[in-house]
C-alpha cells in the first residue's frame, strides 16, 4: 500500500512521521505545488493533505485512490461531492487545537491590551534606564476584569474562551453566525448590539457564505475606540481594507491570526496601518502548539486504523 503526505512541512519537522510507514511504503513531501499534485499522488492508496488542493482532477488521475486524510479540522480542499461518487472516503481530525487556539487568543488580547510592544520597545531603547523613575505609565492599559468579552461563533473553541474570559471576570456574550446557536449559559445578541457594546470582539467562526466579509466598514465602524478585535476564525470573515481605513481613524487594536491571502502578500493593505503598534499579525500559528501537532499525528493514524478495519487494500 502506498500512502502519500503532500505538505508535512505545515504539521513541522519536529513531529516524528515514522508511525506512518507501519501503514506501508511512505512518500513524504515538505511543500507540493499544484502542478505536481497528480505526479505525486500516482498510484496512490491514501493521500494526506493539509492545504494541498484534492479535486477532481486529481481524483480521475489517480484510480487507485481509496483515502484522503486532510490534516485539519477543515476539508474545503477536497471535493467531497466528487470524493462521495467516486467512492473515495475524506476523513479529517477534529478537537486536536482547542486548547492551543485558546491559549493564542488570550497570548494576542494581552499583548495588545497591555500595551506590550511599547513597554517592550521603552526598555530595550534604555528609555527606562534614563527616565529615573521605576516604572512607566505612559501608556495606561485596563485589566479584563468587568469588561464585556462578545464572541462570534460560539463553537467548540468560543465555548472554551468564553470560559477563560469568566475566569477573568470578564462578562461574555455571543452572536451566532448560523443564526441557529441557542446557549443557555450566555446571552445572544445581534451583531450590531454586540460590536458596540464589547470591549473585547473575537472571532471563532468559519468562512462561509454568512460569515465573508462580516465586519466590513459599517459594522467596523461600530466599535467603540479602545476595542481589542481578534480573528482567530478565518481570514476573509473581517475585510481587511476596511479594517485598515477604521483603524487609521479609530483607536482599534486589531490581533489577526489569519488573513484573508496566506501567506500575506507583501503589497497587504495591512500594512497600511499607521500605528503598527496596534496591529499584530501572526501567521496562522494559533492551533501549532507541540501538543496540537502530535494530536494531530494521531488523529491522521487513527483514521487510517480505522478505515483499513473496514477495508481491504
């Protein structure tokens, strides 16, 4: 049986991949350009794949195809229509980053709302070491403590933040995108209500029809001056050129973990922002932590375990 992993560079060189040859004989590739997809999947049993594009294109290449394991929650890269008529089973791991998604939302709110790249910069300049004083207010920061925390999409992470966020003392609200989330736990509100009245906004929910460009220049708008916004969803949800014209005219911290283009294009709109201090940006790392990654190692074991159980290759 031959398996193949398209892009093993996304799950890291530090996860150990040898679990997979005890499967059969193991192509193992770092990146793979959509122009080598159907060259590297020939003759190929199973396929995994975290971004790489599973069409049917490929599909109809590749008859021997049986199994595609998507390294990820998300398998808008397979088409699973096609996948479903061709026979061919699509599993992917689902829950592997919860607590590491949770851990980054938190990580970028306190960065931003403490005010850190400044106080990181006045030490490092030896601004404090000539300032004669010990300690430096210039920039006030609050604590979360009473604030109002509004989540949008209140899934199986926003749950997890919200609980967080109590810890805090934070009070927690949400918006359901579907329009179908019935929580007994937290109130819902409509969007608008919930954009002007939270002092913290983040973002759990995935990309769809509902959710492209949710927050574009009128809901922007609606923040109050102060707030912390972090999109910890799927870039695309938040408008980017419209985020940087409020921002540029509104006091607005923004904590992005995805972008609409990833890898962000070197001629982003988001580099626009004046105060870059108020802007951070990192590149889709939230649900990388050692632990994530090795959950989801084993998820991908486990689905091919479970498939081969059922069938014969």
């Amino acid at each position: 049986m031959k398996l193949v992993f398209l892009d093993a560079k996304t799950i890291g060189s530090d996860i150990d991949l040898s679990p997979l040859s005890s499967f059969g004989d193991v192509e193992i590739y770092e990146t793979t350009p959509e122009n080598l997809t159907v060259e590297r999947c020939k003759d190929a049993d199973i396929v995994i794949t975290n971004k790489v594009v599973i069409d049917k294109e490929v599909m109809d290449a590749v008859p021997s195809l049986k199994l595609v394991c998507v390294a990820a929650t998300g398998m808008n890269n397979v088409d699973l229509q096609y996948a479903k008529e061709r026979g061919i089973e699509v599993k992917n791991v689902a829950g592997y980053s919860t607590h590491s998604v949770v851990q980054h939302t938190f990580s970028m709110l306190f960065y931003l709302m403490e005010k850190l790249p400044y106080y990181d910069d006045f030490v490092k300049s030896k601004e404090w070491s000539r300032s004669g004083i010990f300690t430096c207010v210039d920039r006030p920061f609050c604590e979360l403590r009473g604030k109002q925390w509004g989540i949008i999409g209140l899934g199986t992470i926003g749950k997890e933040v919200a609980k967080v966020a109590e810890a805090f003392g934070a009070t927690v609200v949400y918006y359901s995108t579907s329009g179908k989330n019935e929580d007994p736990f937290y109130p819902r509100m409509e969007l608008d209500t919930l954009l002007s009245t939270s002092h913290i906004v983040s973002i759990h929910a995935p990309l769809n029809e509902k959710t492209k460009d949710l927050l574009d220049f009128a809901k922007l708008q609606k923040l109050q001056s102060g707030t912390v916004l972090l999109n910890l969803g799927r870039g695309g949800i938040i408008n980017e050129a419209d985020l940087v014209k409020v921002m540029n005219d509104k006091e607005i911290y923004a904590g992005l973990d995805v972008t609409e283009r990833e890898p962000l294009p070197e001629d982003s709109v988001l580099f626009d922002v004046v105060d870059a201090q108020r802007l951070l940006i990192t590149p889709h790392i939230a649900w990388t932590s050692i632990e994530a990654r090795k959950k989801l190692l084993e998820g991908i074991i486990a689905n091919i375990a479970g498939f081969l159980k059922k069938h014969t290759i």
